[in-house]
C-alpha cells in the first residue's frame, strides 16, 4: 500500500507500514482503546485521514506481545467485512 508493505484478508487491507510508522485498521472500540495509549489517526497526506486506520503509537510497537494483541484485533476486525470485489481491468 502507498508502496510499503501492506497485509490484506479478502481483499481489505488490516496493517501496513507507511514510512516509519504501522497502521492497523480497527473497529470503533478499539480505536477508542488505541488512541487512549496515544494512536494518531492515519494521514497519508496532511488534512486527508483514513476512517478507521491508526498510527501505532511508540508505546505498543516497542512492546512485541502488545503489537502481536494489536495486529490480530485488526485481523479479526478486518475478517468481519465483507470481501472486496475485485475491480475490473
């Protein structure tokens, strides 16, 4: 994504990095949680936010089982949506 690596399932897209930061996609809540442990939202410009996508703080990408927890709240959000349909070429 934006030519970093990028994690999908079905299609949708649930952590990649940008730069030298990670975004996870989460649900409501958890971004709640996340932005309580200082979770910016994602901007891949300035002004331009992604609904539903976060910056990793510090805080948790320095602690491994913390990302780990993270990154499969993501995945299992993520599992909930319906696949993306392929666009036509």
């Amino acid at each position: 994504m934006f030519g970093y690596p990028a994690a999908f399932l079905n299609g949708n897209l649930f952590a990649s990095l940008f730069g030298n930061s990670m975004i996870l996609k989460l649900s409501e809540e958890d971004r709640a949680e996340l932005t309580k442990a200082g979770a910016k939202p994602f901007e891949p410009m300035p002004g331009r936010a992604m609904r539903e996508y976060l910056k990793v703080p510090p805080s948790v990408l320095e602690k491994p089982a913390a990302l780990a927890k993270w990154v499969e709240r993501s995945r299992a959000f993520v599992a909930t949506l319906p696949p993306k349909e392929k666009k036509a070429k």
